[in-house]
C-alpha cells in the first residue's frame, strides 16, 4: 500500500489533516450528551434506564463491533471504510435532530457505529502511513479528540438554551465538523489503492500475552475514564461542592487531560521503551482516586492528578496499538481486540460504579473499585509498556 515515504509532502501534509479532524469527530457526539441528559429525559418522556441507554449505546457498539473492523479494512481498503463511516456518522448525527425518541436511539447506534470504525482505523494509517512518528500523530490525533470532546460538553447546556430548537440543536449541530472530515478525506478515497494485505491476516492476536497486557492497559484506563465523566461531579457534590463547580472541576480534569496528552510524545523519546511513562500515569491515577476516597474535600488536587494521569494513560493506550505490532495489519487487529474488551469494560463500569453506591449508602467501596482499577493498570504498564506483537500471534 502507499505510504507517505512516497507521497509529496503536499500529499502527507492533507492525510495529516484528515486524520486530525477525524479525530475530531470520535468522541463530541458523545460527551456533548452528558450535560443534556436530564432535558432529553423530560422532553421525552423518557425513564432513566432508557436515558442511560444513549450514553451506554456508543460503547456497546464500540465493543461489538471493534473486532470486525480489521477485515472490512482488509476487503475494502482503510481509506473507503474510513470514508463510510463519516458518512454513518453524519447520518447518526442528523438522525439524533429528529425531536423523538427512535430517532434519538437510532441516531445514537449510528454514531456509535461510525465512531468504532474510526477508533480501530486510525491506528492502521498511522502505522502504515507513518511508521516513524507514531507517538507523535498518536498524540495528536488524541490530544484534538480530547479537547474537542471538552469543548463539546462545554458548550452543549449554553448552545441548548441560546440557539432555535434546544437540544436537539446542540446534538445535531455536530454534523458541521462531520461534513468538514468527510471533505477532507475525499482526497484520500481517490489516491486510495487496494489493500496490499489478505483478510486472514486481519485476525486478531487472541493468543499474544502481550496483547493481552495492552488490552488489559486499554480496558483499565477506559473504565477509569468513563466512571469518572460519569460520577465524579455527583461525587463531589455530595462532598459539600456545588453543582457548577463540579462541573467545572470536570472540565479542569479535561483541560488537564489535553496538556497532558501534548507532553506525553517529549516523555516516550526520553526512555527506551513505555514501561515508565505508563507506569507513572497509572501510579498518578491511582493518587487521585486515593485522594478521592481518603480526602474528598481536596476536589482540586484530586481533578489535576486524574488529569495528568488520565491524558497521559489515553495516548499510551492508543499507541500501543502501532508501536507494539511489527506491521499495520498486526496495528488493526491489537487495536480491534483492545478496544473491543476495553469498551465492554467501561459500558459497565458506570452501572457497576452506581450499584456499588445504591448498595454500601456511600462512595468509599466505588471509589475503592477505581484505585483497584489503577493498581491492575501499573501492573500491566510493565508489560505493555515493551516487546513486540507480530503476525504469527494473530491465529
């Protein structure tokens, strides 16, 4: 397949842009959700269980359907799969406008959809495309999907309230940024060439214990992730915080995330391999949450230290998928396997997160889940964080 040792600089510097604002559109129609809920709810009509279905919908479909993006890409070719699911996108997007409840769940399915592919496809251009700079377009491509995502669940309540149509504005008005990536990645569906690799080398490397490391790595800081986006201000406001600071405290731990994810490539060109930079993320996390269950009144120092951690934990998550495998189809499986299990784990993290508080009348045993979360997650840096997944794991 081309890679861009063979294309004009014009040509690299355009798939670099398509990538970045792809990456723009992989999470703001998620977390824009989140502040809306309770208007969605009641404009629907709709009970709680069903209203935490559109914020459970996206990650089920990540898990489900993670693992078959790897051969669709080997059939039809990264840059055409990656094209469809912009159009999937938008399609979600535009649906979600419509003021009723199926087009809401539908629209939020599609989303989904469209959203897996790119999570699993982007790694496999990077690897291929760019062999020598992964840590630093991984970083990139995370650190603009994280500050988009923050913008977004930033301004969803003000664009709800400001602009005609309410709501359903502030989640459609997304499909902007959507039609902007799909006209930028035109160029790449014409320079496109047939995938140079068979289907059955798509397979996924099941019986890699290395993979498994970098899965597990995935999973843990997933969980970590969408626990925290969804508790932590209830949390804090049950710690004598308002309802406005909490929200943001959120915002600052985001804020924070995206610094983070800027430095994270100066760290990897330090040490030889990701043992350290990972371990020293996964050991910040487990400080915030310990601060979080010994001395909750300290909301500050606890959002800054998840911050650190966390953006720092999400571009090495990420970049384990290409700097662990020896070519770019090995990239697609261990990025598909990882992220298949990594958002099956954080679909349920939040529900197991909010039984373990309905059942102990309290937040020390949930807050307790997430440090054991973090002390899994430093254990498996040190495997994740080295070594190499090659095509004889993927049987």
């Amino acid at each position: 397949m081309t890679s861009t040792r063979s294309k004009p600089r014009s040509g690299q510097a355009l798939l670099v842009w398509g990538l970045l604002v792809v990456a723009a559109n992989l999470r703001a129609s998620i977390t824009g959700v989140g502040p809306l809920l309770d208007r969605v709810q009641a404009d629907l009509d709709l009970t709680p269980t069903a209203a935490g279905l559109v914020n459970t919908l996206p990650l089920l479909a990540f898990a489900a359907l993670s693992p078959v993006v790897p051969r669709l890409s080997a059939r039809w070719g990264p840059e055409r799969l990656l094209g469809l699911a912009l159009v999937v996108l938008t399609l979600g997007i535009a649906t979600r406008w419509i003021p009723a409840a199926p087009a809401l769940f539908a629209g939020t399915v599609l989303v989904g959809a469209g959203i897996a592919v790119g999570n699993v496809v982007l790694p496999i251009l990077v690897k291929r495309d760019f062999p020598t700079r992964v840590g630093l377009l991984t970083s990139a491509y995370a650190t603009v999907m994280g500050g988009v995502a923050a913008v977004a669940s930033g301004v969803a309540v003000p664009i709800s309230e400001l602009a005609p149509g309410g709501w359903h504005t502030a989640l459609g008005g997304w499909i902007l940024l959507a039609l902007v990536a799909i006209l930028l990645w035109l160029p790449q569906l014409r320079a496109a060439q047939p995938p140079a690799t068979s289907v059955r080398a798509h397979r996924l490397p099941w019986r890699s214990p290395l993979a498994w490391a970098v899965t597990a790595f995935m999973g843990l800081q997933s969980l970590g992730f969408y626990i925290v986006v969804t508790w932590l201000p209830q949390v804090f406001q049950d710690n004598g915080v308002t309802a406005a600071t909490a929200g943001w405290l959120l915002f600052l731990l985001q804020a924070v995330a995206v610094l983070t994810s800027l430095a994270t490539p100066a760290a990897l060109r330090w040490t030889r391999d990701q043992r350290a930079p990972a371990a020293a993320s996964s050991a910040l996390l487990l400080a915030g949450y310990l601060v979080l269950l010994l001395a909750p009144d300290q909301a500050v120092l606890c959002s800054i230290l998840l911050g650190l951690g966390g953006g720092a934990s999400l571009v090495l998550a990420l970049a384990f998928f290409s700097l662990r495998a020896q070519d770019a189809a090995t990239a697609g499986g261990l990025s598909a396997m990882a992220q298949s299990i990594g958002y099956l784990l954080a679909a349920a993290g939040p529900a197991v997160f909010g039984l373990l508080h309905t059942a102990t009348a309290g937040w020390q045993a949930p807050v307790l889940l997430l440090c054991l979360a973090a002390t899994g997650q430093l254990i498996v840096s040190m495997a994740a964080g080295r070594g190499t997944v090659g095509p004889a794991d993927r049987r």
